[in-house]
C-alpha cells in the first residue's frame, strides 16, 4: 500500500480542501501518514496571498525535498495556479496541478467523493460552502486564481455538517473565499444559518472571515435570535483611512465599520470581533496609517491579524507607484501587532473571573500537558483534567491571562 502525507498552507478554506483531497486518496487505497515522517508522495497544499505565504510554501516544498527517501513531490492550491512554472522547475518537485490533477495523476480517474466525513486532527470541523470572488479589491490576487463565486447547494452542506456531527463534531466552521456572498437557488448565508440552528447535534457555528458589507440588519437579527452561532466574527478591516479604503476597492467607510461593531457589540456584549489590516498600501503617509492606527485603538476590536502589503502581479495595486519604503512598513506593522495583542490581553483580562463554556480539544497543549478548550467568544484556555474531557463541553471559571491561553478551572456543578 502506498504511503502519502499532506501538508497545507494558507488558510481555513486550503485545510478543507486539503482534508477532501485525503479522503479522495485513502477511498483510492492510499494510506495517510504524517508529513515527515516518511511517506511515498508527498503532497504540499499552498497559498499566494502574500510574500510571506509564498515563502512559507516554497521552505516547505524544498524542506521535502531534502528527506532522506526522496518522496514523489506534489505542489498544489493557489501558489501552484498563479506560479506553476517556477515550481515545477523545483528540483525535486514532480508534479505541480490543482486538485483535480493531483487526483488524475495519483488515481485511476474513477469516482470521487465531494464530502468530508471527518478532520484530521482538529476538534473543529471546517466545511466548505462557497469559493471565488469578483469584488476585485486592488490589492488582492484570490480573484484571479479563485475565480468568479460558486457556491455549494445547500442539502451537500447539510448532509455533510450532518455527518460530521455523527462523528463527533460538535462545532462547524463555515468556510470560503467570500462567505457572505452565498447563493444557492434562491438562499443567502442567512438562509443557510437558518438550517443549520435545526441540525440536532451541531451545538456550534462559527464563520472564518465575512465582509463588513454583509454583516447587516439581516445579520443582526439573526444573531440575536441565535442558539448556536459563537459569539465571534472575523471582520476584515484593511485600513482606518477613508482615502485608503477607496483605493483599495473597499466598499465601506472608516464610519460604516465603526457603526457595525457599535451594533454588534449591543446585540452580543460578550462577541469578540477579529480584524485583518493591511499596512504599507501604497501612498499610505503617516497620516494615513495614524488614522488607521486611530480607528483601531477606538474600536471593539478584539484581535488584529496584521500583514505587509506585497505586490501581487495582475492585481490593480501593483501598478501604483507611490510604494512605502520595507522598513517603514515594518516598523509601521510592529506597532499595529503591538497594540492588537494589548487589545487581545484587554479583552481576555475582562472575562477572569467569570464563567465560559469550552469544548476541549482531542490534544494537549505540549509545554504545560495541560488539556487545551475553545469558548465560544474564542478564549483558548488551559485546564487540568482527564482525557476523557476530550471533545465534550466543560464549564470554567477564568482564573488568568498567560501569554495566549487564560487558565481556567472546572466548575463544580
């Protein structure tokens, strides 16, 4: 029996896909191993939507190269469409494809699954339910290799989140490229929301990422009605600077943004809302970023995920000439990190002292051997306790923030 190991970079959406492509492979006789630890075919799952991403991708790829027993090395996912070429020209790289290719090379082409039933290693499942973007934002590549929107049908969604919680999953995390643009015959994300309240098993929901345009009054009120969505959302920011929001193809203003985690944080107190920032967009002045820097400082943000702009070739933005200077950016990014982690340390502070329900996860954190649990605010918190805690939900009380888990004790009930 041959031997295959997968890795995967990038984001929630290329973890799914990677899962799919391992489940498409063992159906086929394949046996699934850990990467690096020795396997016939190695598969490396990349992505492209930064520099540092591509980098990422390229240590991993020439990393597998180097095992002692050489691997038949497969490259795929976003870096694979948008730099096929370069990659294949990797000694030691065999074959660079999208999935589909992968399948065609390493299998006899016959059926294929188009559903999940499990995840490998995560107490969390990820379920795709859409792909591609048109909004074409300036800085942004995903268009370009995604393509246009499709989204999966709904009863597949259903169907599969349903046997996943057979299986044990009590969360779901609802994935895509623009999640907030679902259309499936006449049903939008809300709709789909919806259904999902009705699924017995499934205690959780949870989005990756949605744009601020779709989180409106039809959000709202679902989320307050919610028994089952998290008290959490991912909301890309990209800059506090109206004039920046504009060149960037941003279609909300510094205002528009502010007023919806106002309304969210008066419908859920508790939710923690996450931000992804761009710093150093071209003709970003200090006053520009100050504005940005600002905005942040003011708002209910709970969290930033901060990033360098990089050019990627194709888009609108890579032709713009007013570039920031590297190290201004990354002295720029190093301030916008430092107040996101004062912010993150605020926010967690704020809950010690009180309870909050954590699905613990089926692994230990490796340094304390503690076990490990998620709230649904996403406080990831230590705890001691058994094994058989593992996957099921457990009440704490808070007791301190350490670095980037609180520490909590099992409330006796």
């Amino acid at each position: 029996m041959e031997t295959v190991a997968l890795l995967t970079v990038g984001c929630k959406l290329n973890q799914y896909e990677t899962q799919l492509l391992s489940e498409n492979l063992q159906s086929k006789g394949y046996q699934i191993r850990p990467w690096g630890e020795g396997a016939d075919i190695v598969v490396v799952n990349t992505c492209s939507v930064t520099s540092r991403a591509e980098a990422t991708a390229r240590n991993f790829i020439q990393r597998s190269t180097r095992f002692v027993e050489k691997p038949y090395l497969v490259v795929t996912g976003c870096y694979a469409r948008r730099r096929r070429d370069e990659l294949t020209q990797i000694d030691g790289v065999n074959f660079v494809g999208d999935s589909d290719e992968v399948l065609n090379a390493l299998t006899d082409g016959s059926s294929r699954v188009d559903s999940i039933s499990s995840f490998d290693g995560h107490t969390r499942a990820f379920v795709k339910i859409q792909d591609g973007c048109d909004n074409f934002c300036a800085f942004c590549i995903l268009p370009y290799l995604r393509g246009s929107p499709r989204s999966r049908p709904s009863y597949k969604i259903l169907t599969e989140i349903s046997t996943l919680c057979g299986r044990g999953y009590a969360e779901v995390v609802l994935t895509g490229i623009n999640i907030g643009n679902y259309r499936d015959k006449g049903l939008d994300l809300i709709a789909l929301l919806r259904q999902l309240e009705e699924v017995d098993l499934l205690k959780r929901v949870r989005v990756s990422s949605i744009e601020p345009t779709y989180v409106d009054q039809r959000f709202f009120e679902y989320l307050s009605h919610s028994r089952k969505f998290c008290a959490h959302l991912h909301i890309p920011l990209q800059s506090g600077d109206r004039a920046t929001l504009k060149r960037m193809g941003r279609r909300y203003s510094p205002e528009t943004y502010a007023s919806l985690l106002t309304r969210l944080r008066e419908i859920s107190p508790e939710i923690a809302v996450g931000a992804d920032v761009i710093v150093g967009f071209p003709g970003e002045n200090e006053e520009r970023f100050e504005n940005t820097a600002s905005l942040i400082r003011e708002l209910p943000i709970s969290y930033l995920h901060v990033f360098r702009y990089s050019p990627r070739e194709g888009t609108a933005a890579s032709r713009f000439r007013d570039t920031v200077p590297e190290d201004l950016k990354k002295r720029r990014c190093a301030r916008l990190i430092s107040l996101g982690a004062q912010k993150w340390f605020d926010y967690r502070k704020s809950f010690i002292g009180h309870e909050v329900e954590v699905l613990i996860e089926h692994r230990r954190e490796v340094r304390s051997n503690k076990l490990m649990g998620l709230s649904a605010n996403y406080i990831r918190v230590l705890l001691d306790g058994e094994d058989d805690l593992m996957g099921k939900f457990v009440t704490l009380k808070l007791k301190k923030v350490v670095g980037r888990y609180c520490h909590g004790e099992i409330v006796d009930r």
